[in-house]
C-alpha cells in the first residue's frame, strides 16, 4: 500500500490532503494509518469530489494513533479529500487506502 517512508503532515490545526486515483472508483472503506503525539484526534472528514464541489462521506472521524479502518455506504468518485480541523497537534498521515464494497 504506497511506500512506508513517505508520510504528510501539515504545519497548520488545520489541513487537507486530496487524492486523485485516476478513475472513477466506488468503495466502502477508508484504511487510514496515522501518527500522532496524544490518544486520538477527532475531526477527521472524508469527502470525495462531487461537480464543482465536494460531498462529505464521514465526518468526525475519531482516529487514534496507528492504523484505523472506518466502513461507510459505498461511494463513486474520482477524487477524494481527507483532512481536519482544530487540531492542536497535527497528526502525520503514514498511510491512506480506500477499499471497494464486499
């Protein structure tokens, strides 16, 4: 799943990171490795590009330190946005996958 070295993490409470996987993809699933400096963060959303603006599939994501896998109905798109907000501590996302429905 991606290269284990490379991570992100933004310098702000508040950040985003945005994929494009090149095609349209439906999934149900959001696999989402993390680590942060206390026990949890809690503002986590999950949108997936919908037109000209974005559409949220999960918000306040809880996620604690190490990987989290969050199930939700399937969902179509082509691009996807995690990101978060009030963050004191921002974490530094290690691994982000998506996975289709059973």
């Amino acid at each position: 799943m991606g290269n284990s070295v490379t991570k992100w993490k933004p310098k702000t409470p508040a950040g985003w990171i945005s994929i494009d996987l090149g095609k349209s993809e439906t999934f149900s699933a959001l696999r989402i490795g993390i680590a942060i400096k206390r026990k949890e963060m809690k503002s986590g959303v999950l949108e997936v590009k919908s037109g000209d603006g974005w559409k949220t599939v999960l918000t306040g994501i809880i996620l604690q330190n190490g990987a989290n896998v969050v199930a939700f109905p399937p969902v179509t798109g082509q691009i996807i946005r995690f990101s978060y907000t009030n963050e004191l501590i921002q974490p530094e996302i290690r691994e982000l996958a998506l996975y289709p429905p059973l």
